[in-house]
C-alpha cells in the first residue's frame, strides 16, 4: 500500500524529525484534534461498555480487535460496542497527528459516556497504532517525537475495567502489564510508565517476541497473529476484571457512604445497543497488518539510530 517513494519520504522525514526535535512533528495534534470531540452515542449499558481503536490503515471500525469485542459482548449480556473515530493512518495525517487524534477522541468518547453512565463499566482497548492510542490515553503520552499529553485522572478508576492492548508500538520489555512472550521495547517505548500507576493493575498489553513494531522485533508476520492466540486469553481476562469490578463496587458502595459515583441517577437502566455499537467482524482487515506497520518501523527509524532502522527498513521495503 505503500510506495518505495512514500517509504523513503518517510525515512527523509524522519531524518529531519532527528535534526529540528519535537517541536515540528506533530504542530497539527491539537488543532485537528479539537475539530473532533466527539460523544458517545451509547446509552448507558447493562453489561460492559467497550471503546475500541483499530490499527493502522484497518477499515473504519473495529478492526481485527472487533473479534475479542464481540466475544465479550458475547460473554457479557447487555454490553455495547463503540469504535474510535480517528484516521489511523501513517502518513496522510502522520502517524503522530492521526494518534494524537485518536487519544482525543478515545478520551471524549470515555469521558461522554461516563458523564451519562456514573456507575459505568467501561472496557479499552486497541491493536497496534490503536493500541498506542489507548496506552496514551491511560499513562499519558510520553514517547519520544510525540506531543505529550496528560494521563488519565484516577477519577476513572472506578469506570474502567480493563484495557486490552495488542501490539503496541508504545510498548515497553519490563512492564508488569505485559503478556505474551516479548522482553523488548516497541518502536516508540513509553518513556514514563509510573504515570499509568492507576491502571497498571487493570491493563494487559499482549506483544510476542520478533514483532517490528511493538518488540523492534525483525519478524513482519508476528504483528498480525495476535487474534488467532489471544483472542480467547484475552475474552476470558476481560470478562474476569468486570466480575471482579462488579463485586468490589457492590462491596464497596454498600460498605460506604462517601462513595459519590454510585447510584447517581438513571444509570444502569440501559438496554443494549446504542446507535454506534457494532458487532463485529474484523474479517475484511485481515490482510493490512503488515503494510501498517512498514511506515510505523520507517519512522521509527529516525529515533533509534539510523543504521540498524534503515537496516530493518529495507527488510521491510522486500517484503512490501
Ligand atoms: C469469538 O468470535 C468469533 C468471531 O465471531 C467466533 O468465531 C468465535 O467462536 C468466538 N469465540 C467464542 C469463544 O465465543
Ligand atoms: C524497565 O527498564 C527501564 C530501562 O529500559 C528502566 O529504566 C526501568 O527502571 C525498568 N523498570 C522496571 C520496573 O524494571
Ligand atoms: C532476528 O532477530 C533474532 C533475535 O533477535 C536474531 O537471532 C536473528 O539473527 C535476526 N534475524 C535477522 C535476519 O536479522
């Protein structure tokens, strides 16, 4: 999907990203991210509530994460679905402004429904470019050549349940949040994980060894077989964090007095399916998860010394 010229106006951008620093690279992430608040549509669910950031260059929607979303739409009645709005490209917004787009718009979409929905449970979640998305919404964005951006008050910690990340470029070897089997930083490796301290305990990030984005791995097929390993691991660790939320809200809310979210008005009254919330396929992306994440390893070569990026870049050139 991407042409050698593309590629290597990429790798010339990310060149001069080395030389002016930070400043220039993402200009755009707050102006084009103000034309998008949007709100959530959901009204307030019975079960769990999912907000869902596809991958990079996946169709509007959910992505190939909208397979683990129906699952636990499955397993869990009542739930609703609701996919990010954002362009999850690599380079028409770049990579930075279509990410900082989506963590502004995974957060008015979290921050809409909890408003509506007090005593809300709400699942994110994201693959890949996604995944970031949803990371940063959480810890906040820290990673080199990205705008920062705040991390999430503890004043969701009540709401949200779990945060379901796969393939995360963002990731880092040493998390106590990982699963799967990769011990290496990802291409843009969070630089401030304590900020995601308030959910470290809720947030799962699967990343296997050999992936090129989230492992700076030299292996192009890992990226795309998360959802044929994880999806059930994944389904059944969610499901478990909402029991969990369940009962300790219950416990909590009848232990206590002061405990202001719970209770407020009409809330958990809600049937299931809001105007947006999908079901899911994620059967047509099955094929570009590679392509995405050639212009992400493209740019990330730019950060960590050209020689070794420019070395992985063109594996990835053959493989396109
Ligand atoms: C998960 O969803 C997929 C796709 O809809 C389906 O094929 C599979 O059976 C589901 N798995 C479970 C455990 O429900
Ligand atoms: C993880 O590794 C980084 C360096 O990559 C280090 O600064 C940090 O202290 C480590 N964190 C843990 C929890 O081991
Ligand atoms: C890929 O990475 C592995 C482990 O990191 C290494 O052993 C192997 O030589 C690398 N392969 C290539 C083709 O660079």
């Amino acid at each position: 999907m991407w042409s050698t010229t593309t590629l290597l106006t990429a790798a010339a951008a990310g060149l001069a990203t080395l030389a002016t620093a930070q400043t220039t690279v993402t200009s755009a992430a707050s102006s084009s991210s103000s034309s998008s608040s949007p709100s959530s549509t959901a009204s307030c669910a019975a079960g769990v509530h999912l907000i869902v950031a596809r991958g990079s260059a996946e169709d509007p929607g959910l992505g190939r994460t909208g397979v683990v979303a129906g699952n636990v739409t499955e397993a869990i009645s009542g739930s609703t679905v609701e996919a990010v709005e954002y362009p999850a490209t690599i380079d028409d917004p770049t990579y930075f402004d279509s990410e900082a787009e989506g963590n502004a718009a995974m957060g008015a979409l979290l921050k809409s429904y909890v408003d509506k929905c007090a005593d809300g449970k709400v699942v994110l979640m994201g693959y890949s470019q996604g995944a970031q998305v949803a990371s940063d919404l959480v810890c906040g964005t820290s990673e080199a050549l990205f705008d920062g951006s705040d991390d999430l008050s503890a004043d969701y910690s009540s709401n949200i349940v779990a945060v379901v990340l796969f393939g995360n470029p963002a990731h880092l070897g040493n998390a106590s949040w990982n699963a799967g089997t990769s011990t290496e930083d990802g291409i843009f490796p969070r630089t401030e994980p304590s900020l995601c301290d308030p959910y470290a305990d809720k947030m799962r990030s699967w990343c296997d060894t050999g992936d090129i984005y989230c492992d700076s791995g030299n292996d192009t097929s890992v990226h795309g077989t998360y959802f044929d390993k994880y999806t059930d691991e994944a389904t059944e660790w969610v499901v478990s964090m909402y029991e969990a939320a369940l009962s300790s809200s219950s416990s909590s809310s009848s232990a206590a007095t002061g405990t202001a979210a719970s209770d407020t008005g009409g809330s958990g009254t809600a049937t299931g399916t809001a105007g947006e919330s999908t079901t899911t396929d994620g059967s047509s992306e099955a094929e570009d998860g590679d392509d995405d994440s050639a212009g992400v390893a493209l740019m990330a070569s730019s950060v960590w010394g050209l020689a070794l990026a420019l070395g992985a870049g063109a594996g990835v050139l053959l493989v396109l």
